[in-house]
C-alpha cells in the first residue's frame, strides 16, 4: 500500500513556507516506510517557481499555483493580470481538485489555516467530509506580537474554525525557547492538539552545489527579496585575514541589489577574496564548514545554522512582523546566536564581528533540534491511528 502525502505553502514573499515543508517531506520519505510498513509519495503544493530549484524525494513532485505578491493592501496577482479575487479563487479550485484527485493519507498546512482569502478552506472541507485524511496544521515557534496574531485568528472566524478543520498542531520549536501557547499566540484551544516537534533543524536536505574554499565567512539572506541592506553591508566589510568571504544574495533578491553588491564587493580593499552568488543549492552544508555566519532571522536560516556550531549574527527583519526580532531575543538569551538591530548594521560592525568570531565556535546542543526525525514518528504515529480505527490521541504541549 502507498501513503500519499500533500502539503501546502502559500509562498507569497521569500522561500521559507516551501523550504519547511520540503525539509518535512525527505523526513516523512525517510522515516515513515520503516514506521507504518508502507511506501510514501507526495506533492508540495507551493506559490513560488523558485521553490522547484530544491529537490525532492524520489516519488515526490511539486504542484506550483499562480503566485502572490504582497503590496500595501495586502495580497495581488504577482503575474497573472487577475483581480486577487480571481486568483484566489482560480487557486482554490486547483488546490482542492488535487486533493480530490489524489485523496492523501495526510495533508500538512504550513503556518496559514486557510491559506490567502480562504483558498484552502473548499478543500479542508472536501477531506473533512471523506473522513480518509489526517490533517496537521504546522506552525513555526514564533508568530508574532499577541494582539497581532489574535487579530489574525479573528479575521478567519476565530481558533474555533481551524480547530474543526486540523488533527493536530505542530509547533516546530522547543517549547523552552518560545512558547506561542503560553505568550497567546496560539490560542489554548489548540492545546489538546498541539505538539512540540523541537527545531527543524538536524538532518536537513542540502543539494550538490558551490564548493567554498575554507577557511571562509558566510552571509546569506534566505530568498533575498528585503535582505539587500545586509548584502551591501557585508560587501563592503573587510574580510578577516586569511579567509574568503561568501555572499549568497538570495534568487528573489532585485537586481539592483545585487548589482549593489557585487559593486561594493568589487571596490572592497579584499575585493579578491570576495564571491557573490545569486543563489547556492547547498546552504546548510555552507554554513557548516563556514568560520562564522551572518544571517537575518527567518525561521529556515535559523534552523540550519542551529544544527551546527559556526557562530552566528543575526540581523533580524524589523519591518510587517516582530516575528525576526522575537525569535532573535530568544536565542540569544541562550547564547545560540549574537544579535545586531538593523538600525546598526554596517560594513564596520560586520567586519568587526566577523574577525572575532571566527577564532570561536557555538554550542546549540542544549536546544531540542531534531524535530525532523520527530514529525516523521508523530506521522505515523497518526496514520497508523487512524487505519486501525482508534481515536487519534492527543499530544498534550
């Protein structure tokens, strides 16, 4: 028998939502055939084409939907010339038609109950109905201010809503980094369901790519799109004696941006030890062998840095969410990263933190990061619940 899994990400700024889930769905290939017995296959439904430049699990594949854009209202059609409405809508009937089609054992939702304007909901509905589907709602640890987020819960009808809707909850953080039940991010309706998975972090994916000659320090900004105050800073910092310095702009990253880096990085005293890349396939091995790494404060960057010990700064996004800022609080509080505000990054402070940092290293180990191997137990643990007809139990946070 096959196990067929969906997920979803709706993908309208950055890479993270697609790349969480693709980092859930090599774990799932890998873990769930020895737990439940059965082959699994799958598909990430995603709102970005940049998102198939990560591979997948034999079996698996990626369904791309016509993109969002974010603007000052809200949400447009990044490509299409269609009214939001009109792709909501067009997205909603492609979503739910595939999940008709298919019919899978489990469907995973990333962050968005209900996706943009409710475009998950007539398919929620639709495998609600058929009673064949265990459905999760996967929530990163940090949201965002509580009054902030409970607005967003009341602008979808309320916890109660999704709670009709999803199984089971999955944070993907350690409960004693950053706890989104007891702060009132999410609400305590969900603590019956909610499970603390620990950080994505251990066992990521990383593909064949840019082969960096070490020693060398590493800047990376995820997909790019609002990191181009980091990538001219670091351009233009000096580069610790005897290493190379590696910026990875990101391929959402305007080109005017880059451009500006690769300027700055050329005009730099240390220019020759200087590379720009657009992108690079292969982020979390870079990190690994890197001798220091600055970094803003999305959840995916995060995660991959914590599963090594190359010391890191981050820059934390202060703009739409406090989400970056928060989470940047909380580990720094346990000595897992360092901290510079966006306000005082420079190329001076960014070349002063990189010569010291890379004579040291960084101990994560007190912080609960194979949550990776962990949603592949509490999938099975689901699935095999629900073939055997028992009540799905609980996972009490």
């Amino acid at each position: 028998m096959l196990l067929k899994v969906a997920m979803y990400s709706h993908d309208s700024v950055g890479l993270g939502h697609a790349r969480r889930n693709r980092a859930i769905a090599h774990a799932l290939a890998e873990y769930l055939p020895a737990l439940t017995g059965q082959e699994v296959s799958g598909f990430l439904i995603a709102g970005h084409p940049d998102a198939t430049q990560d591979s997948l699990p034999a079996g698996w594949d990626w369904l791309v939907l016509p993109g969002y854009a974010r603007v000052a209202e809200g949400y447009a059609a990044r490509s299409l010339g269609f009214a939001v409405e009109e792709l909501v809508d067009l997205r909603a009937a492609a979503v739910r038609a595939a999940l008709e089609a298919v019919g899978p054992d489990l469907f995973i939702a990333d962050r968005h109950p209900f996706g943009v304007g409710d475009e998950l909901r007539p398919a929620l509905e639709m495998l609600r109905a058929r009673h064949q589907t265990t459905t999760i709602l996967g929530m990163r640890e940090v949201l965002d201010t509580p009054s902030v987020v409970q607005q967003e819960w009341e602008d979808i009808g309320g916890a109660e809503a999704a709670a009709a809707m999803y199984d089971a909850v999955w944070i993907y953080g350690d409960e004693a980094v950053h706890n989104p039940l007891a702060t009132g991010e999410l609400p305590a309706l969900f603590t019956d369901r909610a499970y603390f998975t620990g950080y994505l972090s251990k066992g990521r994916p990383a593909d064949v790519g840019e082969d960096a000659e070490v020693p060398y320090v590493l800047t990376i900004v995820g997909g790019g799109s609002d990191g181009g105050h980091i990538t001219r800073a670091a351009a233009a910092a000096r580069v610790p004696p005897g290493h190379r310095h590696l910026i990875v702009t990101g391929p959402q990253m305007p080109s005017d941006d880059v451009r500006a880096a690769r300027s700055l990085a050329a005009a730099n005293l240390d220019a020759g030890r200087i590379k720009v890349l657009h992108s690079a396939s292969n982020v979390p091995a870079l990190i690994r062998e890197a001798a220091a790494v600055v970094s803003m404060a999305g959840y995916n960057s995060l995660a991959e840095v914590m599963a090594t010990s190359t010391p890191a700064l981050v820059v934390p996004r202060n703009t739409r969410r406090a989400e970056q800022p928060m989470r940047a609080s909380d580990l720094a509080a346990l000595g897992a990263v360092d901290v510079l505000p966006a306000e005082r990054l420079s190329p001076t402070a960014l070349g002063e933190w990189f010569a010291g940092a890379v004579h040291r290293r960084t101990t994560r180990e007190g912080i609960r990061l194979d949550g990776l191997a962990e949603v592949g137990r509490l999938a099975a643990e689901l699935i095999n619940s629900r073939h055997s007809d028992v009540k799905v139990p609980d996972h009490a946070a």
